[in-house]
C-alpha cells in the first residue's frame, strides 16, 4: 500500500477533514545534522481526514530513505472557529520519519488538537 496519513481532530472528536498537508522528501546536508527538504506535493485532507486519491506513494514508487509530513494545525483550527491565542501554540506539525522496507506500508497518523499531538506507524 505504500504511504498514507490520517488526521483525527480529538478536540472536536472528528477526522480533520480540510486539513493542508505537505509532502516533502529530507536528505541530510552532507557534514552536518541540517535536513535539506524538497516538496513533493501539497493536499488537503478528504471528509474522513485522510490523504485523498489512494495512497501518497504505492508500494512501486515508494523509495528506502526520510520523508516529511507538514500539517497546517493552526490553520485547521482558525477554519473551525477555534479562538486562538496569538501566536498559537502549535502552528504546523513537521513530522519526520524514515522509510526502510518498501515492501510495506507505511501509514502515518496525526492525533492533534490546538496544545497537543500525537503520533505512530498505523497499519
């Protein structure tokens, strides 16, 4: 199945549907610890707060290597009313995770609310 994500808003205990995501492949800057990050796609989060379109990569384009999810936290809870204090206290999540088995499926979940998240490799 390759790569996915899921958002669960478990302030409002729903899916974050409309939720901004981005995609990025990270390499590491030869000689240091800096992570250089290039955009592989933009999307918005399906009704259920998942990935839309099937899965970000499929098992035959998926490549061993880091990849980063951006998800739009602030901007998600501003859409839904949320009074926010300013600045937030979490503006973009930046999740970064490595892929070594290609042959398996790689599924990312975001649990968030305006103060806190959490995440896991899902099945």
């Amino acid at each position: 199945m390759g790569l996915s994500t899921h958002v669960l808003d478990t302030m409002n205990g729903c899916p974050a549907a409309g939720m901004s995501v981005a995609l990025y492949t990270t390499e590491r800057v030869a000689g240091s610890d800096e992570l250089r990050a290039s955009l592989v796609k933009r999307f918005q989060l399906n009704d259920d707060g998942r990935n839309p379109d099937g899965p970000l990569y499929d098992n035959t384009s998926l490549k061993a290597g880091t990849y980063r999810l951006v998800f739009d936290v602030e901007g998600y809870f501003k859409a839904k009313g949320v009074v926010l204090p300013e600045p937030n206290f979490l503006g973009r999540v930046a999740l970064d995770f490595g892929v070594a088995h290609t042959d398996q499926h790689y599924h990312v979940p975001l649990l968030v609310s305006p103060w806190s998240y959490s995440t896991y490799r899902g099945s």
